[in-house]
C-alpha cells in the first residue's frame, strides 16, 4: 500500500518499519559554527565518542541494515553501529547534508558580510532561495525522500539505523509530524542525537526526537 507523507510516497506493509534516525557527532568545525554542508570535516574526540555511544545504544536489537551518507561525519557512525550490531552498512550519497555552494565553511556572519543580497534573499525564503553554486531545500528533500522510500521498500517490517545530518534528519521529522517543509526550521538536532520514527501502513508515527 502507499502511503503519502508531505506528497511523496511511501510502499508500507502491515507491521512498521521503525528508522533509527542518528545525526553524526560533533564535527572540527563546531566553534565556529559554519556551514559545513557537503564538505567533508572530521570529527572532534567528543564526537567519535558520541558516535560510539550511538551504537551502544542499538546493541542487542534487531537491526537489519545501517545506511548513512558518504561524507566520513555520517559514515564513521554509521561504521560503529554496523559493527555493533553485526550488519551491513550502505553509503546513500542522497543523504548527504544540502550543499551550501560558496557559502560552505563561512559562518553565517561572513556570509552576511559577504554576500549580502544572497544572505537576504535567503532570510526571506530559505526554502526556495539559491545561493552560488548550492541547492535549494526543496531540491534536497527531493533527494532525502526518494532515499528514505528506497530504505523503506528494502525493508519491510524491520528495523533500521541511518546515520545522516541535522537537516537531512529535520527534513525527515517535518513530513513525518505533517508539518510542511519549511517547518525543518523549528527542529533540534544536537550531535549524536537520536530519532526513533516508525512508518506504519497507514499512519507514522513519531516516537522520539532528538533523545
């Protein structure tokens, strides 16, 4: 049966599929809070201990498959709880982070001094708004939702772990809880935190947010 969260389809069996939903650990960039996008930083020694905490955690349940972007933040994490739990690990370049363009590594200060009518227009329309050489949002949950059903399709009535970044997973919380895209906005998510979503036939249901 399909199901439609926010218009896209989802092909959904009787029992749920519950996702594991991890952003990555704490990166070598977050004093200076930047864009860090599809650059690909490293993680900090917190970091890598909150990804090994993210896979104490699934320990001893029934995961059948971890899936993570191909940027190392989201891969190192995924790669702990793959071993955790002794099953496989698949990269989905569709779960990367939304790329910045010329604003990745700038934080939001350099980007507002420097590209000042771009830094505006995106003020104003964060959705839909293009900086150089970036995506817009809509075109990122374009990606994100068609991984997000492939990882579904897979599998069926099992659970799963993902490992992917703040606004990939706030992408994923808005349309889970009905709320419209734009609501990613309103959406924590620290380093390691954890989101426990299960798509049911007819309904998702959220079970946890940013834990």
């Amino acid at each position: 049966m399909l199901l439609e969260v926010n218009g896209y389809p989802f092909l959904l069996d009787d029992r749920p599929t519950r996702i594991y939903l991890f952003r990555h650990g704490e990166v070598t960039t977050f004093e200076r809070k930047t864009y860090n996008g599809q650059t690909d930083v490293g993680l900090t020694p917190r970091g890598i201990s909150q990804l090994e905490d993210a896979a104490a955690r699934l320990a001893g349940l029934p995961i059948e498959a971890v899936y993570t972007s191909d940027l190392e933040r989201s891969r190192r994490g995924g790669e702990a709880i793959a071993k955790t739990c002794g099953v496989p690990l698949y990269e989905m370049p569709a779960l990367r982070e939304k790329n910045f363009g010329v604003w990745e590594g700038c934080t939001a200060e350099e980007i507002a001094g420097r590209y000042p009518e771009a830094w505006n227009a995106w003020l104003t329309d964060p959705m839909d708004s293009r900086p150089e050489g970036a995506e817009t949002y809509r075109e990122v949950g374009e990606r994100v939702f068609w991984a997000l059903e492939r990882i579904l399709k897979t599998h069926p009535g099992e659970e799963v772990a993902v490992v992917a970044h703040g606004g990939v997973n706030k992408m994923i919380l808005a349309a889970s809880l009905c709320q419209p895209p734009r609501a990613l906005f309103r959406i924590e998510q620290k380093y390691g935190g954890l989101n426990i979503i299960d798509f049911y036939r007819k309904r998702v249901l959220v079970r946890l947010v940013n834990g």
